[in-house]
C-alpha cells in the first residue's frame, strides 16, 4: 500500500488521483483489472466522494475508464501512453518554470523548500521524498502565476517513480542537483535555461520509467 502523503493546500482528489496514478504505472493495479470506488475510499481511509472526482480525473487523463457500479477497470499503461503523457508535461512544466523566471518576485519559499529538504539525511523515506518533490513543483506552478497552467500541471502529475534500478541516494541527490540548477536559473531569470532545465528535468523522469518498466519485461 502507498504510503497517504499530506501534501498542503493540495485538494483531496488530487491527492487520491497522484496516489493511484503511481499505483498503475508501478504496477499496483493491472490492466483490465477492476477497481471499486468504496474499496478505493477504505484504502485510503477517505469518503467516496473524493475518490469519485479522482475516478472520473484519471477517466478524462485515459488511466480508467469509468463503469455505471461505482467501479472502474484499468487502462495499460504502455510506452506509447506514457511519452505522450511525459511529452506534453514536459512542455507545461517547462513554460512554468519560463514564467516564473520571467514574472517571479520572492522566491523565498522555493529556496526554503529546497533548504529543508537538504537538511534532511538522506536516503529520504519515500513518502518525504515525494512531498518535497511535489512541493517543489507546484511552487513553481505558483510562481508562473497561470493559474489555468497550474490546474492542468496538477491534473497530469505523478509522483517520483521509486525503484531499485537505481539506490535510492544517488536518485535523491541527482533529483537535488536538478532543482538547484532550475532555482538558480528562475532566480536569476534566466527564462531560457530554466525552460530548457525543466523540460530535461521531466524527460529524465519519463526515461527512468521506461528503463524500469524495461527491465521488468526482461524479468518476466
């Protein structure tokens, strides 16, 4: 079971639709394989109806398709659906990261999260590194001040993809790297090589899960 992260100010079936996201593209659920909306609301100890709008979000985002029982049956998840979904949140992520360079006053609070999080030890637990993660990102959403930006970005988040192709601190501290180099770049506002960061940055992550799910198929 995915650990239930708190994330702040985040709406609640957007924290059940991240969270079963990740469950179907790290195999959690299968394809073709049903799921009911109570049993969904139990897991997490949540009420139906945020699992309701997190069913018909993932539905509208092609990960289930929708059935009349209060139940849905999960879509595959193949290399064709994940680099149309990588490549185009790649893009909005990046003129996020472009607007916020370009717009952006204070960023005392991307700096802060980026701070805590380095206070840390690390390996982080999974569950810290994903809030981190996640509050980083939508910081920058913030920052881009496109507010139509920031709800279609949270519509097609998943959270880091966690796996033992690569230990855990050496992802951590690459993902750190990372966020350091778009900091200094939206800081500076440098517009162009925050943009170009950013969208490497996604790519990076689409690459690891397909190397991942790769590596399954070999397995099996």
């Amino acid at each position: 079971m995915i650990p239930f992260t708190k994330l702040e100010a985040t709406p609640l079936s957007d924290r059940i639709s991240t969270l079963l996201k990740d469950a179907i593209i790290e195999g959690q659920f299968k394809a073709g394989e049903e799921i009911v909306l109570t049993a969904i609301a139990e897991r997490y100890g949540v009420s139906r109806t945020p699992v309701r709008e997190a069913f018909q979000s993932l539905a509208k985002d092609g990960f289930l398709t929708l059935r009349m029982n209060k139940s849905a049956i999960v879509v595959g998840i193949d290399e064709h659906f994940l680099r149309n979904h990588y490549e185009i949140r790649s893009v909005l992520e990046a003129q996020a990261a472009y607007n916020a360079a370009a717009n952006g006053k204070d960023f005392s609070r991307l700096q802060r999260i980026q701070d805590d999080a380095e206070k840390m030890r690390l390996p982080m637990s999974l569950d810290e590194f994903r809030s981190y993660n996640m509050k980083f990102h939508r910081c920058i959403w913030d920052l881009s001040g496109n507010e139509r930006l920031q709800q279609l970005l949270s519509d097609m988040w998943v959270s880091s993809y966690s796996s033992s192709a690569l230990p855990e601190i050496h992802r951590q501290t690459r993902t750190f790297n990372s966020h350091r180099r778009l900091i200094n770049d939206i800081i500076n506002h440098d517009c162009d090589a925050a943009f170009e960061h950013m969208k490497r940055h996604i790519i990076g992550s689409l690459n690891n899960i397909l190397k991942i799910l790769d590596e399954g198929k070999k397995e099996a």
